[in-house]
C-alpha cells in the first residue's frame, strides 16, 4: 500500500512533535519532512515531493499564505491543507484563494486531521467543523458586503496582506521583508489600497482595520 507523503510546516517544535507523532501511528500516512516556516517549506517541497503539505497559516518570513500560493504555482500536483489555530474567517478565504485544498483548527481531532489529508490527498476539500461555521458566516458577511458595493471587495489577496500588516503597525522595509517583495512594490500595494478604500493618513487606515475586524486592539 502506497502511502500519504506528508510534510509538516508549523513554526512551533511542540506542535510539529504532537502531528508527527499523531501521524506516525496511521498506516497509509507517512510523514517524510518538517518545516518551520514558508522558506523552509518550499525548500523541502522541492527536495522532498510531498502528497500533501499540512500549512501553519500565522509564520514569520515567508507565511503559509505566501508559501502554499507558491507551492502550488511550482508543484500543482502537491495538495495544501491550511493548519492554524485560528478559525478567522480571513484566513479560511485567503488560504483557499491562495490554493489550499482544506482548512482544519490545530484543535481539532486527531481523526479529523487524517480524514483532512486523505480527502486532499484524493482531490477532495476539507473543512473541519468549526472552520466550516466560519467559512459560512463568512461567506455570508462577504455576501452582505457584496450587495453594498464594499470597495474592500475590489481589494486583492496581496493588498489586504498589506493593508493588514501596515494595521499592525510594520513599516514598509519590514512588509517588503516578511512578503520578499521590494519596498517599493509595497509601497505600491499602499497605494493602490489607500486609493480604492479612500484612506488617506495610517490613522485612517488603522481605524478601517479596526472597524472591519481585520486587526483587534
């Protein structure tokens, strides 16, 4: 029996530990590599030719948005199942729209992550349960916004990375660093953000975030 070649990308050892060690007791699944963060994880990708790449969302560097949209520019045959403990809504749809396979909460059952791998691995999608309340409700929230013309709808998948860590309060040298972009490629991205959402100063830009519940204070 052919088995599930997997490779594990969390930025925490423990957590990394915990999955292989869940993993290692299921006879079709084997776990072939780990990774810390998204560099680490297309290197190994490419070393390694892994089934299926279990993403930690939330990594410094290069992060799993970032990683899976190039894993799955280069490898279209490899399947990502995005791996956070966070059921933020914005992370389900980027992480889907970045190409992801499936979503499934760090805090799920061990049998829910190997019913996640197998179905990816099939070809399949995967949601685990409360990921799947938060997929709905935001689809519905984007439903809603749709209908009133949000221009944070008009928005790219690169410009709300952007606008998100300028919330956060990171500079332009900082986001160019974290996405491997020139700074003035960022500064494009904020540009382009600002003028489509009709912000004109950081403290505009960080009460929109705010409002739509991209950042938290």
């Amino acid at each position: 029996m052919r088995k599930i070649r997997v490779l594990v990308v969390d930025d925490h050892t423990m957590v990394r530990d915990g999955i292989c060690a869940l993993l290692s007791v299921v006879a079709d699944i084997e776990v072939v590599g780990e990774a810390s963060d998204g560099k680490e994880a297309l290197e190994k990708v490419r070393q390694l030719a892994p089934d299926v790449v279990l993403m930690d969302v939330v990594m410094p560097g290069i992060s799993g948005l970032e990683a899976t949209r190039r894993i799955r520019a280069e490898f279209p045959g490899t399947k990502v199942l995005a791996l956070t403990q966070y059921d933020e809504r914005e992370h389900i749809f980027s992480m889907i729209e970045a190409g992801a396979r499936g979503f499934i909460s760090k805090l799920a059952a061990s049998s829910e992550l190997t019913q996640g791998i197998r179905a990816v691995y099939r070809g399949d999608s995967f949601l685990s349960p409360s990921a799947a309340k938060a997929f709905v409700e935001g689809y519905q929230q984007r439903a809603s916004a749709w209908r009133e013309d949000d221009p944070y709808q008009q928005l790219t998948i690169r410009e709300r990375e952007v606008l998100k860590l300028l919330a956060e309060g990171r500079t332009v040298r900082q986001i160019a660093d974290m996405l491997v972009l020139s700074p003035r490629t960022v500064e494009g991205y904020k540009a382009n953000l600002m003028d489509k959402l009709d912000l004109h100063t950081k403290t505009d830009l960080i009460k929109y975030a705010i409002r739509k519940g991209i950042i938290t204070l």
